[in-house]
C-alpha cells in the first residue's frame, strides 16, 4: 500500500543571532541522558512508573532533546567557511508518540520530531513539519487530534525561540 502525504512545512525567519535561537530552543526543551533514559523506561515495572521517568525528562515545553545533528559543521567542511550554521534537532514527548501510535501505528515513522534551525544572508530560519500532515491519510479523528496538540505544541516553542 501507498499512502501520498502531502507535508506542510511550518517556517519562521528570526532576526536574532543564530546562537541565541538555538540557545531558546535548547533552554525550552528536557536533555535527559538518552543511554541512561531508555533503560530507564526499560526498568519500568508499571505504567505509572514509565510515565514518572519520561515527565522527569521533559522541559517545561513537555518536550525533550533526543538528538541533535550539526549538518552545518559537516556543510562547512567543504566550504572551508565558518557559515552556513544548520542544526537538526530531534524533540518529542514519548507519552504524546504513544497516544498517536495507538491509534495510528505509522505515527511512530514521524515522532519524535525533527526541527531544523538554519542560518541564511536574510535571518535565522526555523522550520518544522506538521505531524498533522503525516497523519492526515490515515484519516483517524484521534490522531489527528493529539498531532495538533503536538503541532501546536511545537510552533509555540519555534515562535518563542524566534522572537
């Protein structure tokens, strides 16, 4: 079977140094040590407990870092430049991923999230994909719903980091 998604990119340009959005974005989301968070949830003996390991890991957006990737320093490398700076970071919350999965198994090949900060001659650009998007052809109310949640979730954090 084959599903046509049609993605909707969200994108906001700051005029804020790139440091400084990406330090906002860093600041708003959890940094669990990701080795010692999965065994962690592993450990989990109970609902309650796996749910108490993951909130501990989550910032006070609800979301947390699970990797980051500077595509910019590896860009660089062949340029010999000290721009352009690109980073890709991976963020989300395992207890919204497991109400999307629930309901839409497919939901797992889109959560976490990925939002990319990139800097460029006119600002600092912060994009991401709307988890609604992927979810739209599975045509399921439920999903849908906390992928919006998740969608508005994450533009708050990209508008804050940009302002």
């Amino acid at each position: 079977m084959i599903r046509k998604v049609e993605v909707e990119r969200f994108t906001l340009n700051s005029s804020k140094p790139f440091d400084q959005v990406v330090a906002a974005l860093n600041s708003a989301v959890g940094h669990p040590d990701m080795a010692e968070f999965w065994k962690s949830t592993h450990r989990a003996q109970s609902d309650a407990e796996l749910q108490n390991t993951i909130e501990k890991g989550l910032g006070r957006t609800g979301l947390m870092l699970f990797a980051e990737f500077d595509h910019g320093a590896v860009v660089r490398k062949g340029t010999g430049r000290a721009t352009p700076r690109m980073i890709r970071f991976v963020i989300g919350n395992p207890l919204i991923m497991r109400q999307m999965v629930q309901r839409v198994p497919d939901a797992g090949s889109y959560a976490p999230v990925t939002i990319l900060i990139d800097e460029r001659s006119d600002g600092v650009y912060l994009s991401y994909d709307r988890m609604t998007s992927f979810l739209a052809p599975y045509q399921n109310a439920a999903a849908l719903n906390i992928a919006k949640e998740l969608d508005e979730k994450v533009e708050v954090l990209l508008a804050s980091a940009a302002a």
